[in-house]
C-alpha cells in the first residue's frame, strides 16, 4: 500500500463525532440515553453557569447565553462525543480582568478573536501541540486559579459590604475584605454553608442527585421562607431574561482590536488546553479516542457564536463532561440537548431565578475551587523532584500574584530548560579500543571495553543519548582534551536518537582536528537525518567514511591501515 493512503485525510481530521455517530446504527434507545444525559448535565449547568458569570463581573444571563449557544455549537462539531462546553470556573480571573479593563463590549470582542485565533490553531492542526503543556504547569495554573476563585467568592461567603469596589489583586483584596469584616452578614454565612454542607452531603452518600442544583433551591426556599437580609440575583440584577437576545456584533475598532488582544490570546490559550483536557478525560472514561484539531475548531466556532450572542468564553468543562459521561450519554446529541435544555428553563423558570442567593452561588463556586486544586497532585509534584516543584510553585505563585498568562509561560520556559538541561546529562561519550578479533556484531559491543584492546592504533568513541546544543559543549570537550591521537578514528552515532546543527558542528570541529594530525575518521551507525545534517555541515567524504556498523568501520580503518592505497570495502560503506 502506497504510504500516502495511510495518511489522514481533511475529512478524516475534521469529521464531528456527531455525523461519525448518526452514519453509524443510533437508534431509539440511544436517544433516549443522550436525553437522559442532556438533562442531567443542564440541571448541573444552570447553577454553574449563573455563578461563574456573575463572578466573572458579568450579569448571569451571560453565562446561561454561554451555555446555551457555545454548548450547542461544541456538540454540534466537536471532535469527541462527550465534550460539554459553555463557561468554566478556569476563565473567572481572565474574563474579570478583562472586564475590569475594556468593559463587556470588549470582553466580547475578546471572546470573538478568541474564537477566530482557536480555529486557526484547529485547521492549522496545531493542536497536537498542546499536549506538550507540562504536567506541573497544568497543575499550577489550575490550583493558582482556584484560590483566585475562591478569593473572590469571600465576598458573597460571608455577605460582606465593601466601602468601594472590590479589587483584582489578591493582596489587595484580601486588605479590602479584612477591612470590611465589620460587616459580616450572618444569615449569609449561613445559606452558604448550608449550600456547601448540602453540596458535599449528597456528593457522599448520594453522588447521582444533582447536588448543585438542590443546594440552590434549598437556598433559595430559605431565603424566601424565612425573609432572610440577603443578596439574591433579583436584587442584584433583577432577574433574568426569558430568552436569547438578537445576535449582533461588538463594537470593533482598530484600537480596540489591539487593546483586547493580549486576552483574546490568553482566552486562546487557556481555551485550547482546557478544551483537550477535557475531552482527554473524557476518552479515559470511555476508551474513545477525540480529534484534537477538529475539537479546536468546534471551540472556536461556539466562541464567535457565544459573542454573537452576549455570552462570554466557551470551552470544553471537564466536571460537566464528566458528568455526561457517567450519566450515560452515548453521543454529542447529550451535549445538544443539554443546550436546549438550559434554554427551555430560561423560557419557562426565569422569574424564579430571581430568588436565588450570592451566598448560595458563592458557596458552589467554593466547592467548584476546592475541587479545581488537585490538591493530591501538588503535593506529590512538590515531593517529586526539584526541578518539578520549581516549575508548580512559579506557575502557581505566578498565577496568584502577577496573571494566568505569565504563569503559564515562564512555567512552561522553566519546565524547558529543566528538560534541556535533563536531556544534556543524558548525553554520554564512551571511548575505548576495540578488539582486533570482532568475528560477529553481537562482540562489537566489546570496543568500549578498555581492558579487551590489542589495537592501540584504531580508538573507538561511542556518543549515546540526544546529541543537541545542550550537551555539544561537553561532547566537544571531551573530544578536545584527548592527548594523544591514533591513526584512526571510529566514532559510533547509532545511539543518537536525533543530532541538531550545534553538535554538528561540534563533530566537525573533531574531523578538522583530527585530519591536521593525518588521522582517518570513519562515521558508524548514522541514520538517515542524522547523516543529512552531518554533510550539511561539511562531515563528508573524503574527510569521513559512514559505514553501518563499528565492526564495518573497524574493519575499514585496519583494511587502510594494512594497505593506505586500497579502495575501502564498498561491501560496508554506505556513503559512496
């Protein structure tokens, strides 16, 4: 079969799971089961999404427009067949910022560049990419965004009333909050508890009941019940609408654009990563295997659609998807229902949202930070090694005190260089003098093994491991600082995996050296690339001899050495 067959096709990359799911047999009954499913994850959405919005400083339409219009279009394209998408808990610090700086008009224009930069990166299949995000790093950005998140909800926790308005920064904040404990809201404090203490309750003992949404309407019953003096969302904001809005674009400009681009980046960004984790988690639930770039593009498409809409930035959530998943969903058609779902209780509960506490919604998105810590995770990383808790603790303290964006890249630089610097001390030069009695391959194993020489004029060197910049200054020196030099060189490259221009340069450095001395260089075991950057950086015949082998380079030198004048054995040698 011609090897390009085998390659994956457009259609192959970019099919949604959706149309691979109705082309095959779906029937009534695995209707039925993504029905089951699309309400179950609305139940859970509905809540959630109001509460990340408001406390992302939008109103909580905004996150139920999210969840309607983005989870719709994630399902609808989406590369996996459970993916759920609409606002996440991991956005709340992003979408604050950028509200607190350019206003919703240019959040939303945000999350539109956002969308468009998202399928970029899909069509563009760069999604692979995104996989290279270091463990520590994921770890640390997301536990650096739940205490942010739980920071924030102090506020609404204890029903606290601040003398202006509430700042970013967490060390500031947290002085505003101290200095505004004099008006701690006891009845507050105890509808968020109560949400709380009913949340992880029936977690335990009752892990199928949709306890967020019961732990709002208890809230909510209480708060009506009893009269309690609480902020509720009729307060705050009056309620919510009945409906989507018409779509409509923001307000784009030039200036704008270039203002709101550094958060379209890090929407892209974080979207990206967030969006693969999911459906990550998703196939190890299921034994499925997700289309990373076909997902990419679903994500955006759902970011532009949710801007057009009001909504605020869409990506695949990993608690609801779960949820999804363990409610028996059997397709994307789960994710689509669940959509008109949230919005059908838009159209029919609206007014009663009305009545729903902060203190409530404070207390979800307190459980919603716990549960983004991964609080056993960072601590195995911090007692890994010391070059992973480098990278957690500058990710997450990053995170906390300067923003997500700078976590992220200098984590990832710093797990980098950790890495470089790994694969460097890897890097290993073996020398020794090889046996004038190799009869077969298995024995040239013993040329670098000192104490079996009989042939001082022919030394072997053995280079092992990734042999790029990292490590090229220590090869080269230990190539340097020999002392003596024989009449011939054979050096052994078929442990080196891959060999960057750098160390290229560093063995052409040791040919030019040696061939002043009038010492004969033979090359073994250079695969294909590592051959080709060889010659481009002048390792060629007539300075060096590639043959296949050390006994074939071997045999070479000392069929030169016995007869200077005779061809080399074209039998072995593989660079005529």
């Amino acid at each position: 079969m011609n090897a390009r067959t085998l390659q994956p096709t457009f259609w192959d990359l970019f099919t949604p799971k959706l149309i691979t799911v109705l082309s095959e047999r779906y029937g009534l009954a695995d209707f039925r089961a993504d029905v089951i499913a699309g309400l179950t994850v609305a139940i859970v959405a509905i809540p959630l999404s109001m509460a990340i919005a408001i406390a992302s400083g939008v109103t909580p339409d905004r996150g139920l427009y999210t969840a309607i219009v983005g989870g719709f279009f994630v399902s609808l394209l989406s590369g996996s067949r459970f993916q759920i998408g609409g606002p996440a808990g991991a956005f709340i610090v992003l979408v604050a910022a950028t509200v607190a700086a350019h206003g919703v008009d240019g959040l939303i224009l945000a999350t539109m560049l956002s969308g468009l930069m998202l399928l970029c990166i899909g069509f563009l299949r760069l999604g692979t990419f995104i996989k290279y995000i270091p463990y520590p790093v994921t770890v640390g950005f997301t536990a650096g965004i739940a205490v942010i998140i739980f920071a924030s909800q102090i506020k609404d926790l204890l029903g606290l009333h601040l003398a202006g308005a509430e700042p970013g920064e967490l060390l500031p904040k947290l002085k505003a909050l101290g200095e505004a404990l004099p008006t701690f809201n006891a009845p507050a404090a105890g509808i968020a508890l109560l949400s709380i203490a009913t949340i992880v309750g029936l977690k335990h003992y009752r892990p199928h009941w949709p306890s967020l949404l019961i732990a709002v309407a208890m809230a909510s019953l209480a708060t009506w019940a009893f009269g309690l003096p609480i902020e509720t969302i009729g307060t705050r904001f009056g309620g919510i609408s009945h409906g989507l809005p018409m779509p409509q674009l923001p307000a784009i400009s030039l200036d704008k654009v270039m203002a709101v681009l550094p958060a379209a980046i890090s929407f892209a960004l974080l979207g990206s990563i967030e969006s693969l984790l999911s459906a990550v988690v998703a196939d190890s639930m299921t034994g499925r295997r997700h289309r990373s770039n076909c997902e990419l593009v679903a994500q955006g498409t759902a970011n532009i659609a949710s801007a057009l809409f009001g909504g605020i930035c869409v990506t695949g959530t990993i608690a609801r998807t779960a949820t999804n998943v363990r409610s028996g969903a059997h397709s994307p058609m789960a994710g689509v229902l669940h959509a008109l779902f949230v919005l059908l209780f838009m159209a029919v509960a609206a007014p009663l949202a009305a009545y729903i506490p902060l203190a409530a919604l404070a207390g979800l998105l307190g459980v919603v930070a716990w549960n983004m810590a991964e609080r056993h995770a960072f601590a195995r990383l911090l007692l890994a090694s010391r070059g992973d808790a480098l990278v957690l603790l500058a990710t997450f303290l990053l995170t906390i005190f300067r923003d997500l964006a700078t976590g992220i890249v200098v984590g990832f630089s710093l797990a980098a260089l950790l890495f470089l610097h790994r694969m460097a001390q890897s890097v290993e030069i073996e020398s020794g003098h090889p046996s004038a009695d190799v009869e077969d391959e298995d024995d040239a194993e013993t040329p670098y093994d000192a104490s079996v020489a009989t042939d001082r004029d022919v030394i072997v060197y053995r280079i092992s491991g990734a042999f790029f910049f990292g490590a090229a200054a220590t090869v080269a020196a230990a190539l340097d600082s020999i002392a003596e030099f024989p009449k011939a060189y054979v050096i052994d490259v078929s442990a080196v995996p891959m060999l960057d221009s750098t160390a290229a340069a560093a063995i052409e450095g040791f040919v030019r050296k040696a061939r002043r001395q009038g010492v004969a260089i033979y090359l073994t075991g250079a695969h294909g690339h590592v051959r080709r950057i060889l010659r481009t950086h002048g390792v060629r015949r007539p300075d060096v001899s590639f043959y296949a082998d050390v006994s074939a380079g071997v045999a070479a030198a000392h069929a030169a050495l016995q007869s200077p004048l005779a061809p080399p054995p074209a039998a072995i040698l593989i660079d005529r």
